[in-house]
C-alpha cells in the first residue's frame, strides 16, 4: 500500500466534511448567496499569495533539477493562472486587483498561511510536500464530488468546479501524491509520522477555511 493510499484513511473523513459543508453544498448546489464567494475570492487571494511562497521554498530545497523546475512551474501558474480566476470574479464584483492584494487575511487566513511558510521555511523538503498534498487533493477532490452531483446553473461555481476537477489540477494532484509517494518510500518511520501529523493539520485547516468563508469571519478588534 502507498503511503498516500495510508493517508486516505485520514483524509477521507475530512472531504467528507468539506463536501458536506453548508458553503461547499450551497457552491455545488448553485445557491450559494454573492457575499460568502466574494469574501472567499478575497481570502483565497491573499492565501494564494502565500501558497506562491511555499512553491518558492519548493524550488530552493528540491532534491532534484526537475522538481526544482516543477515547483517553479507551480508558483508561475499559481500567480498567473490560478490567480487570474480570482481576478475574474473580482472584476465581476467590481473589486480591483489593488484591493484584492490589499485585503486583509482573516484569523483563519493567517492561522493556515503561516503554518504553511514556517514549515516551508523551518521543516524539511518532505515536510512541505505533506502540508502542500491537502491544498491539491483537497480541491480536486471536492470539484470532484460536486460535478458528480452535477454542474450549478451558477456560471461562477461551474467555472469553479471545471478548474479544480479539471485535467490539468488532476495531474497536478496526482504528481503530488507521487511525490508524496516518493519521499516517504525512503523517510523514517518517524518521518512518515510526522507527514501524517502535518498532512492532516493542513487538511484541517481547508475544513476550517470554508467554515471562515460562510461565517465570514473577521478580527473582533
Ligand atoms: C484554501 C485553498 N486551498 C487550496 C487551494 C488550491 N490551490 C486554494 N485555492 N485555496
């Protein structure tokens, strides 16, 4: 069995309760209201912002030229892929793309991003891979789940499902998960422990960045 076959059992319960999430429902279902998805465009912004970093870090302690040349790859078509979707709605809701990067990231926001740096920053090569798999596993996954339902009427949220249940995310989950695969065919126990524990502290973190999103959550000071 693979180590990400392993991590299934983790991650499972956690699509489960992001698929069963009011605002994910209500975003697969075509109802959601305009004021949760324009708040998410926002905070996804700015965590795209710094998820570009994690790439960044990805790059400078890759144990090869052609990851190094992937995670390059990744942290260019994050800030001009990925990211042009949310200037499209922005631009929709009438939002420029000075203010979107000028939002404030919200406590969860904050909470997720540093966690993600630190450990690009503090943590090993393998380390970043686990806390990278559930930003990609997680959104191809719930795309996944939420085309098979069906696509919204909702132009926005069908657009939202093509992207991230799209080939291209696809593939690009699929070689996270094999490059997950191939750091820990070779880590520790010890290490392989460590990638749970951080895979599913991320995980957790996608779970608590939807609840943000429909709670629109803010600084009470
Ligand atoms: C919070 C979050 N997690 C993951 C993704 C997919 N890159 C995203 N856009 N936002």
């Amino acid at each position: 069995m693979s180590f990400t076959d392993e991590l299934s059992t983790v991650a499972d319960p956690l699509w489960d309760a992001i698929e069963g999430h009011p605002m994910v429902e209500r975003l697969g279902a075509g109802t959601l209201s305009t004021d949760p998805f324009e708040y998410w465009v926002r905070q996804d912004y700015v965590y795209l912002v710094d998820y570009a970093r994690v790439f960044a870090y990805g790059a400078g302690t890759a144990p090869d030229v052609a990851r190094m040349g992937t995670f390059a790859e990744l942290l260019d078509s994050t800030i001009n892929t990925e990211m042009d979707l949310h200037r499209a709605y922005a631009a929709e809701f009438g939002i420029s793309e000075a203010e979107l990067e000028a939002t404030e990231a919200s406590p969860t926001t904050r909470a997720y991003t540093d966690f993600l740096v630190r450990t690009a920053a503090t943590g090993s090569f393998g380390d970043l891979v686990a806390v990278l798999l559930p930003c990609m596993w997680g959104f191809n996954e719930t795309a996944e789940r939420l085309r098979e339902r069906g696509k919204p009427d909702d132009e926005r949220y069908a657009e939202w499902i093509d992207t991230y249940a799209g080939a291209e995310f696809t593939e690009l989950t699929t070689w996270c998960k094999e490059l997950m695969d191939d750091v820990a065919r070779d880590a520790s126990d010890a290490e392989r422990e460590r990638y749970r524990d951080l895979f599913y502290e991320s995980g957790r973190y996608e779970y608590r960045f939807w609840d943000a999103a429909w709670r629109q959550e803010g600084w009470e000071l």
